[in-house]
C-alpha cells in the first residue's frame, strides 16, 4: 500500500470539507433527512485521494470525512451508520443506542485501516459508544468512491443528483428512498387527488 504525498493529502481534505456538507444539505432536503431518520454512509479515503480503492488509505482523509458526517447527523438530528470495506463483510459502524432501539443485528469487531477502512475506523472511535451491525435498511445514504452501500438502503432506492458528482477525486453516489407504490393504473398517489377523489363521489369500480 503506497503512501500519499502530504499535498494529496492535505488537497484531499480540503475538497472533504468544502464539498461534502453541501453535497450532505443537498441530499438532507431530497431526503427529508431528520429526526426518526437513518443515513448511510460509504467511502474511501483511496478514491478520494485519486488511488485505487484499499491501496492508498488515509487515517486523515477518513476523520476528515467521518468528522463532517456525524457533525451534519447532530444539526440535522438523524442517526448515521457508516459502512465497513468487504473484509469486514460490509457491517456498519453505528451508536449502541442506534443499534437497540433499531432492533439491529450487532456483531463483533473493531474496523481499522486495511480491515473495515479508515472512514468506518474513524467514525468508531469518534462516536462515544460505538459497534458493528450487519446491515441496516437506510432512508438515504452517499457513496463516496463508488464502494456500493445499495445493500443497506431501503427499497425503493431513488438516485440523487447533486451540486456536484465528486469529492476530491472520487465519484460520489447519493440516494433517497421512498415506499413502494402499489395498485397500478387505478391506483391514487397524491393527497390532494384522495380528497379530489372523495369530495367527487366517484363510484368504485366494480371490481373494487
């Protein structure tokens, strides 16, 4: 694993905290992201930093990352999970009390650089009483480095498109989530066409 010249570095994390809170607004307000509600976050500190993902981790990069996150989860008042690399099986990093009032499956072990990754290891010990679940089913996460957190969203994932598609060199997914819509053609969506709907009297179809 090579190590990044101190100028990426520092490059690196001046892109984090310049971008990522606006790309964090952006998908607060299409997301409706608040209290009740579960943010998942993936990245690597290598893709950030215009590396391979895994081959060129940065502690730096990854508290810079895990800093902005949690900071953005305590004004907009939602719980935040942050997503381990594959050697720990894609588990998540989330409070204790995140896990129990969730219901959710924890497991064991302490992500660190090369094994969970630098962001999931920075947010562990930055969080006061942190641990491992297995999976989550989020409202809305942001993928930085394209490191695939589709597995802990909540179906129906819906893309979202921000101000900008990069922070420092790495390509950056963001989803929402939304029930599935069920009934087909007659179905109705929209409070406004319910109440339309019932205000006109419309008979119900024979079938109904």
């Amino acid at each position: 694993m090579a190590p990044l010249s101190k100028a990426i570095e520092a490059e690196s994390i001046a892109a984090v905290r310049r971008d990522l809170p606006v790309l964090l607004a952006h998908l607060a307000r299409e997301a409706d992201l608040g209290p009740g509600k579960l943010l998942v976050v993936g990245a690597s500190t290598s893709e950030v930093a215009g590396a391979r993902i895994g081959s060129a981790t940065s502690v730096a990069i990854g508290q810079a990352i895990a800093e902005v996150v949690l900071a953005f989860a305590r004004e907009a008042g939602c719980d935040v999970a942050f997503q381990c690399c594959e050697h720990l099986n894609r588990a998540l990093v989330v409070e204790k009390a995140v896990a129990r009032s969730r219901g959710l499956q924890e497991v064991t072990a302490i992500p660190v650089p090369g094994a969970g990754g630098a962001v999931a290891a920075a947010a562990y010990l930055a969080m006061a009483n942190a641990c491992l679940v297995s999976t989550v089913a989020a409202d809305a996460g942001i993928d930085i480095g394209d490191t695939l957190i589709g597995m802990h969203l909540r179906p129906v994932a819906v893309p979202v498109r921000g101000p900008m598609r990069d922070i420092g060199q790495a390509h950056v997914v963001m989803a929402r989530s939304r029930p599935p819509l069920i009934g087909g053609a007659r179905a109705v969506y929209h409070p406004d066409e319910a109440r339309r709907r019932m205000a006109a009297d419309v008979p119900p179809q024979p079938d109904a």
